[in-house]
C-alpha cells in the first residue's frame, strides 16, 4: 500500500483534498464549504444546461459510426465536457489537445498505478531511487493538477460576484463568503490548494468514475436487448423524441434509473472506493482495529453480497423498484458513493449526470452487439478500478428510424 499513500500524497498536495484527506476541524471546515458551493451551482439550471450542449454536440459525432465500434471515446468526451462545462465553463471538441491530452494522461495513470510499482517491492527506493515508470506517473499527476492550477487562477483574477459562471466561481464565492461567518484562524488554514482540490475532487475522479460506470452501463444494454427495450419504452412514454431528457423527467423514469442504478452494482467502477484511516480503536467484526489504521470499504462485497441481493450475478433493474414500479429506498448493500461523513462529494452532481448522459444514449440510439460476440459482459480493469473488458458495439440511430 505504500505506492498508494505516495501517489495520494502527490496528487493531492500534501493531502489538501476532501477525498483523502484526514478527518480534522480544516477538513469539516473545507467540506462545508465546498458542499455550500455545490448546492450553490446546482441551485439554477446550469447542470442541465451543460449537460444538454454536451450530449448535442457528441450524440450526433457517434451517429456517424457505421459497423461495430467502440464507444470509449465518445463516452470520454461527453463525460469530460460536461465536468468541465461544470467546473471551468468550458466546451471542447472531439479532437481538442487539452482533452486528447488528459484522457490519455487519466487512463494511463489508472493503468499504470493499478499495477503497481517496484517501489512497492523495496520501499526504500522511493526515498534514494525512483523506478522510471514511477516519474512517468508523477510527471502526470503535475500536469493535471497544473491544468487545475492555471484554471483556478484564471477564475480568481476575472471573479465577479454578480456572474457566477460555474462551480470554480461558486467555490470563490463560498469561500468569500465564509470570511465573514468563520474563526479566522481556522479559516486561515484553508488555502488556495486546498480550493483547487476540490475542483480536482469533482473533475479528476468524476470523469473517471463516470466514465467507467456509463462503460458498463452501454455494455450492459447491448447484451441486454430485452431491458433496453424497456427503458426506450419508458423514454419514448415520459419524454418522446423530439426533447431531451431533464432535470425534471428523472423523477418519472424510474426504471431507467433502476437500471443505471444495477450497472452500478454489478459493474462496480471503485470496488474498494477510498482509503482512509481509524480515528481511535474499535472493533469491527470482533477483530482489533488500532488507532490510525488504513481501512477501506469492500464495495465490490457489498454489491455481490447474496445475503443482500437474490440471484446476485443477474442484471435485474426491479431489485430498486416498490410494488407501484416507483424507485424504492436504497438499499443497505448499495453503496457507489460511500456513506456517513465521508460520503462522495461529488454524489449530488454525479446522479443526474450519470442518469441524463444515459438517458440520452438510450433515447437516441439501438445499441447491439456485433454478430458472433458473446453477450455476457467479462471484466477488465486492474488494482483499485474495475471496467469491462474492451468492446465493440453496433448502434442504430432511433430518432431518424
């Protein structure tokens, strides 16, 4: 575990994020108001604006496939322009440096640190000699947070209280806002770093795991014709063909949430989520647990748990529903997003997001396997990220038929 307290410590700054970071007065200070900014941003109509312009302008790039192909790319980009409408405002296209640039950095960073370090092998080395593959991954994580670095900059220099543009400018405001409610001292503690981690929380790890949840869910459908009839029959009866699912329909699409809901599970992107660390001994399942431990949450247990879910290996999108086909109250063993104080703080963007991109896709497209593939889904992925394995899928354009 030592290359993943390393790597963390890096990509977060000395540990100034919220995901990672220890539990302390500056991290419920830092949360508070980056969880103000965020109910800030999503007060409006802003999401599903950016949401909308997104899938615009990818859906009718991918309607241009013809044949088995595979939809990473496109998935990549929707999801990336849409965290970064989110968080910086902006709009990129399928051939943009900055986006081919991270996308490459982001996927192979999670290859890399998924399959680990020599370092881990003799500790030692990270202290007098570092392994070249190593400096690769470091050199990413620079560049990244470099991106964030000058964006946020950019923000704090054109701040104008009467525009808030996106969540960058709703995380100033917040900030400047607590200046006048909080201890100055504590306040003091929170700088400029640990405003860009936030943004880093949201855009870095959202595009990753969003990504790799909507893998899975395309996945799912194109082996899974007899559901994805049923969640094109539920968008053609709520929303038609001629609008774009919204904010507003979600409450109303119930099972095409459900189904979202049991890609997440079956295809469970973080299966050990986040490490964090024991603020005093306890007791869990009658073993010890010392102080100041690492501890993690088994996700992946927890969604494959059979004393929780019946037949638990078989896609089934009614397991979220009631008796009236409503979406019920979640259930104990689901848990994508963490829970208690270390809940995902991206969770309250992430949900519409994940469930409006899919929506959209299954609205407008017939996604099908090509012939002769087997349509069980195999897993790929490594270390702490699972995905499926590569695949290719044939797509049939729904609004046109």
């Amino acid at each position: 575990m030592l290359y993943l307290i390393n790597n963390i410590d890096v990509l977060t700054e000395g540990g100034k994020d919220i995901a990672f970071a220890n539990y302390t007065p500056t991290w419920k200070l830092h949360r508070k108001i980056a969880g103000k900014a965020l109910r800030q941003y999503l007060a409006g109509n802003h999401l599903e604006k950016v949401l909308h312009d997104s899938m615009n302008k990818c859906l009718p790039l991918m309607a241009k496939e013809k044949g088995a192909f595979n939809p990473e790319n496109y998935i990549d980009l929707m999801v990336f322009n849409i965290l970064n409408a989110v968080c910086f405002g902006e709009s990129v296209e399928l051939d943009d440096p900055e986006f081919v640039n991270f996308m490459k950095m982001d996927k192979d960073a999670t290859e890399m640190v998924g399959k680990g370090f020599v370092e881990d092998m003799f500790p030692i080395m990270y202290k007098i000699w570092t392994t070249n593959k190593y400096r690769t991954v470091i050199k990413m994580f620079d560049e990244i947070i470099s991106l964030v670095k000058r964006k946020f900059q950019e923000h704090d220099k054109t701040f104008n209280s009467d525009n808030i543009r996106d969540f960058t400018d709703s995380l100033i405001l917040a900030r400047k806002e607590a200046e006048q409610e909080e201890n100055e001292e504590m306040l003091s503690q929170l700088s400029d770093t640990h405003l860009r981690q936030t943004i880093l929380d949201i855009f870095s790890a959202g595009i990753d795991t969003s990504r790799i949840t909507l893998y899975f869910a395309v996945r799912y459908m194109a082996g899974l014709p007899e559901i994805q009839s049923k969640v094109q029959e539920e968008i053609d009866r709520v929303v038609g063909k001629d609008r774009l699912p919204g904010i507003k329909d979600r409450e109303k699409l119930s099972y095409t949430e459900a189904t979202l809901h049991e890609a997440m599970r079956l295809g469970t992107a973080a299966p050990v989520g986040v490490p964090h660390s024991t603020l005093c001994d306890t007791k869990v399942g009658g073993y010890d647990v010392p102080k100041d431990t690492m501890v993690m949450i088994n996700h992946w247990a927890l969604h494959h748990d059979p004393n929780y879910w019946k037949d638990v290996e078989k896609f089934d999108p009614t397991r979220f529903l009631d008796e009236n086909g409503k979406l019920g109250m979640k259930p104990e063993s689901w848990l994508p997003f963490s829970a208690g104080r270390r809940v995902c703080l991206g969770e309250t963007v992430a949900k519409p997001e994940l469930h409006l991109i899919f929506a959209t896709i299954m609205q407008r497209f017939k996604i099908t396997l090509p012939e002769g593939t087997d349509p069980e889904l195999k897993l790929g992925g490594s270390g702490g990220v699972t995905m499926p394995a590569t695949y290719e899928v044939i797509i049939t354009d729904r609004i046109k038929t």
